[in-house]
C-alpha cells in the first residue's frame, strides 16, 4: 500500500485502475472533526485508496439522521487535502450531483435505494453529461439483475467512460443472518456479464454487524471481487447512523492486514495443466449430468400424461415433501448442504411441473 504522499501524486485514473481498489470512511459525515481526524487516520494505516462519507442519506423511515447535507461538502474537500485521499460521495439527484463536483469530489456512486429507480438514474445521468467522472453503482435493494444492468446502461449513454458496480446485498424476506443477503450467485452473474467492468463488495451493508464482516469481505476476495469499501467511524458506537457496521480506522487496518488476496491467476504451466485436466472433468460430469436430468424430464412427461388420464393435479405436495426429505438426508452424506439440495431440487420441481403441464394442456 503507498503512502499519503505517494497517493498525493496520482491522478484519479490511477486510483481508479489499482487492485485491489480499498475505499473507507464513515457512513454518515457528521461533524469537520469527525470527517478531518477519520481522514487523518485512514491515510496513516497506509491501506486506503479513497475515502467515502455520506453527505445525503436516504433513510427507509423518516425521523432518522438523512445526512449533513452540502455543508458538509467543504469538510470532505479540506479531508482531502490534508489526507491526499480522493473522495467519493453518494448522490441521488441532478443538484447533488452538481454541488459534489463543485467542491471536487474524484468519485460518485449511486445508491441501492436510487437504482432501484429508473427515473432517479435518469436525472443523475442527465446531469452526469458531458462530465469526466468515474461512477460506481450498488446493485438496487431488491434482487433484480435488470434494474442494475438498466442503470449501468443509462450512466453509459450520459458518456460516462469509467463505470464500476458495488455489490451491497438484497433486502430479503425471512433473512436473518444478515442485514442484506448476499445473493453471491447475483453478483457473479452480473460480472459474467460485465466481465470487463470493476466490481467491488460492500461488506458493511450485508453483514450489518462487525462481527461477520471480515468473513464476508475474504469471500468477495475469493471470488475475484476487484475491491471493498467498508465503513469506518472514529467512534463507532456512538455513530449517528450504521453504527453496528462501522469499525475504527485501526481496525480496518489490522482487518485489511490479515485478509488473504488472491489472484486470478499466475504464470505456470504445470498449475494450468492440472487445472485443465480437473476442467475436462467437470465438463464431463456436467455432460452427464444434463443427459441425467434430461431422461428425468422424459419421467415426468409420462407422469403428466398418467394424471392427465385420470384428472390427478399435478402438484402433489406429499411426494415432493418426500422427495426433499430424502435428497437431504442422502445430501449430508455425500457433502451437499441443505441451502444447495434446496435450490437445486426446487429448480428440478419447477422444471417437471412446467413438463407435465405442456402435457396437461397438449
């Protein structure tokens, strides 16, 4: 990690192109002391890239903190230059767009609650035009992958070049392990599909608590999240908002220090042999298992015809009790947890049943 005065010295576009990519600081800025010393302290652990601080706060209830507002932009500017941290801000309308650049804000990034919300992407884009700033954008709280590609592609038409996505969880009902579900298999998805584009996580947001989020964060870097942006406070526990998520700026400097980076890959051959051969392998398994669950299918289409000739529902909710029953007691010998035989044997379910009923209505 550089120093402060080596940070002093890069432009944007250099911070912006680092990995892994480390963003920090508090949820809520609150007072000039506060956003100035925890400035101060995330540049002296020599771990941090940029520093983030809400200035407008949509909250899900009114009556809690919704943000200093712009006064607390100058704060941010002075952070900045005490500290050689750029900055990045969450904006969710045209004028805070336009009062985060006035007071020289390097980054922005659009909120979960604001990409949920084609309309308010689209007055953040508008205002985004013929600007040359780099935009980050968390996934939307509710676990839809178009409302986030739709974002991505309306900051795109605004000419914005440097586009990177925040994963930050889904709000989920009946989850209760963390603040926003994780939906790992969400994320991935999206960066399959922007294979090209940076994505970094957001363990503050889907752990909630400070207990978990070192795990949560080591998980995103093993699945080649490109960076992490966490909270951290001065004084946590008296925060005025998130204060369960936020750690100090030491502790984020000892969390960084004892996380294990990957990389994607390295220069050998004999690793790269071995993988591929393991590779053919999975590739035959996955082979054999589509022919399986194929002559499955053809099962299920004469189970439909069965029930069509006798007028029998197709939905028969004692046998699939009974199925999940045993895939999860024989799932736990072989090593399969209950989430996964869960999942996968809901996906088979909802496959026979749209079989069986073509077959109802051929």
């Amino acid at each position: 990690m550089e120093s402060t005065i080596e940070q002093k010295k890069k432009p944007i576009s250099e911070v912006w192109a680092k990995r892994p990519l480390i963003i920090s600081g508090p949820c809520s800025a609150e007072t000039e002391t506060q956003v100035l010393e925890t400035a101060i302290r995330l540049a002296a652990t020599g771990k941090v890239d940029m520093m983030r601080a809400g200035i407008w706060k949509p909250r899900t209830r009114p009556g809690n903190f919704e943000g200093i507002g712009t006064k607390g932009l100058p704060w941010l500017q002075k952070a900045k230059e005490i500290s050689g941290l750029p900055l990045t801000v969450e904006v969710a309308t045209g004028k805070q767009v336009e009062d985060a650049l006035h007071f020289g804000v390097d980054v922005l990034w659009i909120g979960a609650r604001t990409t949920v919300n084609p309309f308010s992407v689209q007055e953040v884009a508008d205002a985004l035009r013929g600007v040359d700033v780099p935009v980050l954008i968390k996934n939307p709280i509710n676990p839809d992958l178009e409302l986030w590609i739709g974002a991505v592609e309306r900051v795109a038409k605004a000419g914005i070049k440097n586009i990177g996505l925040i994963h930050r969880g889904f709000s989920s009902y009946g989850n209760t392990e963390y603040r926003n579900a994780p939906m790992w298999h969400l994320a991935i998805e999206m960066k399959r599909r922007h294979p090209d584009m940076m994505m970094i996580n957001d363990p503050s947001h889907i752990s909630g608590r400070r207990d978990i989020l070192q795990d949560v964060a080591q998980k995103a870097i093993d699945l080649d999240f490109d960076g992490l942006i966490i909270e951290s406070h001065i004084d946590p526990d008296n925060a005025w908002s998130d204060a369960k998520q936020q750690i100090t700026p030491e502790r984020l400097g000892e969390m960084l220090g004892s996380i294990i980076w990957r990389k994607e890959d390295i220069d050998s051959e004999e690793l790269h042999a071995n993988m591929e051969k393991m590779r053919q392998q999975i590739n035959q398994l996955d082979d054999e298992l589509m022919q399986i669950l194929s002559q499955r299918m053809k099962v299920a289409d004469k189970i439909g015809q069965y029930k069509k000739d006798n007028n029998i529902t197709i939905l028969q909710t004692n046998r699939w009790n009974a199925i999940l029953e045993r895939a999860f007691a024989k799932g736990e010998k072989l090593g399969l947890s209950k989430e996964f035989i869960t999942k996968y044997f809901d996906a088979v379910h909802m496959e026979s049943i749209s079989h069986q009923n073509k077959v109802m209505n051929s």
